[in-house]
C-alpha cells in the first residue's frame, strides 16, 4: 500500500506559528516531531512507501524532515498551485499502477490511537482491494460546527452533509450513525481513476494532460500553466458524493485536525492551572488559568487572566479570547489586504539551501543573518534595486561575483553591485553563517532574477 500525503496548506488558521511558506504540517508542535512527521512515522509500518504531493515551495521542508527521521522517498508530486484534493489525488495516482492500493492522508492531522488507527486502516485496505472507494469516517465526541458529516448506514454511506449549525449538528451526535469527514481515504488508484473520469471528468481531462506534459527529473513536476487548466475542485464533491462505489469505516481514533488554536490547545501538555507549558519557563503566570500561551524568544508574563490565546512569534502577536480562535483567518485576510509579508513568511525563513533570518528591516536597509548548509548554494542571480554586503562569520563560503570566484573565510567580507551577477556556495563540511547587509530604494524578497538554479525556482 502506497501512502499519498498531501502537504498542502496555506497557515491561515493558526497564524502567526503557521504561515504561507511554513504551514502547520511542518510547526515542531508535539515532542520535537510535525504534524507531517508524526502522519510518516504513523503510517511507516503499514504502507511500503510515502508520496508526497506539495506546493513547489514547501517540498524541500518535506524533504528535510524526513531526513530527519532518517527516511527516504523517491516520489514527489510538486504542484506550482494548489487546485484542491480531487487532482492533487489524480496527479498522484496516474504516476502509480492502476492495481495500487493508496492510502490518501492529509499531512497536519493528529491521530492518537496507533492500534484503532491501524485496525480501521486494515479493514479499509480489505474493502479497497474489493473496487471500493472508503472513506474515514470519525466518530463524533461533541457537537462539531466546523467539519462536514458522512451519514452512514453500517459501512454503507447514505450522504455527506455540509457542515451543519449547532443544533443541527447536536442532531447529528445523538443519531449515532452521524460521523465527521476525515479527509482520509483508502482505494486502488485505477478505480478511483475510473470514477473521476465518470463523474468529474474535465477534472480528469485536464489532469491527464497536466501529468503528460509533467517533468519528471527526480520528481513529478506540473507546468504552472496546465496546473491552471485544471478545475479546482475537492474529492468529496468530484467523486465521493456521487460513486455507488463509496463504503465508509468508523473510525474512533483520537484523532484531531488541529484546525484552530483552540483545538491545539486540547492537545498540548498544561501545567496544574490549565495553561500551556511554554519552553524554558518562558511563561510566568500569577493568578491565571486555562490559557493557551505560546512564546517564542521572550518571556511572557499574565495576571489574573482567563481562558486566553496568547501566541509571541517576535514579528507578530496573536491575542484572542478561547472560542474565538477560528477567526484567525479574518486577521490573515486583513494583512493581506494592507500588502504585508506577515501572512507569508516568518523572520527566520526556511529555504532549499539553509535559512535566512531578518535582523532588523527599515526603508533604505535591511540586515539578515543567512546559513548556509554543507553542500548548498543559492541560485545564480541579481538584483535591479539593491546593492549587496557579505561578512562571512563562521565556515566558508565560495562567492561568485561576475566572473569571478573567490574564497571569503570568516572576517572577511564582499560588496556585491547593484544588477550584478552572483553566487554563494558552501563547498565545506560546516554550515557557512554571514550577515548580509541589503542597501538601497526596495529591499524586498521579490527583487530577484535568478538566472541558474539547482532547485528549478527559475
């Protein structure tokens, strides 16, 4: 069985820990491992491989940590846009034979019971190898307003329901045959080929021409262009909500979608008080309980407060009261709206090569500290709007400025012009760190043409 992750995600809802370029499938949330870490090791013992399917941006965060958990996998899907789970799920599958037995998974769910997780997988594995089309269905602990349903009849599904008011969906729970919509998914990948085709078939069309037209150096790699051909549509409404095919296994499994701050607050460790445990005892709490306080670098001091959500990323603050956190997303629209890089990208900004983290940005200037790792290099490329300073602090670094290439070791330092060609390359066995100091009108992150680059970001 083939494990198919889909890392998609754009970190509206648990902003500002979760941005556009650092989604919640890859936050270190839980003991030092991510939500995509946990959902690679969960399934590690019952599918033979992983394949991935990311935004083109995100894949080396994949990449990296599965590194880190000392796996491997050959099978990327990289897609330059997202157009929902019902082609992403094509895409994968036309790169598989059609008698393989897939296992979809989104990658930032939370599933605490190993043992019931591994029995309702089994029993879905067992009903996939029959043609059919399963679906996870979870069984309901409380009145969910948030989630979709799956109305069921034993393993027989009788609908899907859109996600229902509160009265309805308190319905819901007392029917006990009511479950929420996982998003998980278990069939051969022909058959569920076949039922796109039947039931969503521009879908599949289009899919289909996107996948022939694909690069395949290392990785599937879908064109901007036919990914936007495709009709972005989600697998429940493309095929599951109209298939005869559709059997669905209810699943008790402790399992969360870590949709909201107030979720994450369920999961994580609390103190005698009921607030969340911060690294380093950064919290110091006089008089004040069942707070979700999260804290990054500062400490964070409360008073005689309650039932608070209280997130310190450094460049962003988050205060909200519990119960309210799914508007999170309204303050992501709002930043977007004033033209900010908040909802992107965080002060330490993850890339295929190391990271770069903003020290200080002020119209004229901005100052960063960049590490680069053993074997990497940035892309060959120029700016058009700022000049460039070097100072190479500890390892290495091979520069390339024009035609020439010189050896900067720590101490030493470079100029880069203003439009003119360059490189850094860490051609050692130590991570180069430099500070790099931007000068001139516009320092942003788009001002850059990349002429060469080993990771297709061209």
């Amino acid at each position: 069985m083939t494990n198919i992750i889909l890392c998609g995600g754009s970190g509206t809802r648990l902003w500002p820990i979760s941005r556009t370029l650092m989604p919640k499938q890859f936050v270190k949330f839980f003991d030092d491992r991510s939500l995509f870490q946990l959902t690679v090791e969960r399934n590690n013992s019952i599918c033979s491989e992983q394949f991935i399917v990311s935004n083109t941006e995100q894949y080396f965060l994949a990449l990296d940590q599965l590194g880190e958990l000392h796996k491997t996998t050959d099978k990327y899907l990289l897609e330059p846009v997202g157009r929902n789970t019902a082609p992403a799920i094509a895409l994968a599958c036309m790169a598989l034979d059609p008698q393989t037995i897939v296992l979809v998974t989104p990658s930032d769910h939370l599933i605490k019971d190993q043992q019931s997780y591994i029995q309702a997988v089994e029993r879905a594995k067992k009903l996939a190898s029959q043609d059919y089309l399963v679906t996870f269905g979870i069984t309901p602990t409380f009145p969910e307003t948030g989630f979709g349903y799956i109305e069921s009849n034993g393993e027989n599904v009788v609908s899907f329901k859109e996600k229902p008011d509160l009265q309805t969906a308190t319905q819901y729970l007392n029917a006990g045959n009511y479950y929420w919509n996982s998003g998980m998914f278990c069939f051969k990948a022909g058959v569920f080929l076949e039922e796109l085709q039947q039931h969503s078939p521009l879908v599949y069309e289009t899919s289909i021409v996107a996948f022939q037209n694909a690069t395949t150096n290392g990785m599937i790699r879908i064109s901007h262009e036919h990914m936007l051909a495709i009709p972005e549509d989600s697998i429940d409404y493309a095929v599951m909500e109209k298939s005869s095919r559709v059997k669905v296994i209810a699943s008790d499994i402790g399992w969360s979608d870590v949709g909201s701050f107030d979720a994450l607050y369920e999961e994580l460790p609390k103190d005698s008080n009921g607030n969340t445990a911060c690294d380093d005892n950064k919290h110091i709490s006089i008089d004040s309980k069942n707070n979700l306080v999260l804290c990054d670098g500062r400490k964070i001091a409360t008073v005689d407060v309650e039932d608070l959500i209280i997130v310190d990323t450094g460049d962003a603050l988050l205060i909200s009261k519990k119960g309210s956190s799914q508007k999170v997303k309204n303050v992501v629209a709002e930043l977007k709206n004033r033209n900010t890089e908040l909802h992107n990208i965080h002060l330490t900004a993850h890339r295929p090569w190391g990271t770069y983290t903003i020290l200080e940005d002020t119209p004229g200037y901005k100052i960063k500290r960049i590490v680069v790792q053993p074997g990497k290099r940035l892309s060959l490329q120029k700016h058009f709007h700022r000049s460039e300073h070097w100072i190479v602090v500890s390892g290495t670094a091979t520069v390339t400025v024009g035609d020439q290439t010189q050896t900067i070791r720590p101490n030493e330092s470079t100029y880069i012009k203003m439009g003119e060609v360059h490189r850094l390359a860490n051609d050692g066995k130590i991570p180069v760190v430099l500070i790099e100091a931007q000068v001139g009108e516009y320092t942003g992150e788009d001002d850059i043409v990349r002429i060469s680059d080993e990771y297709n970001r061209v």
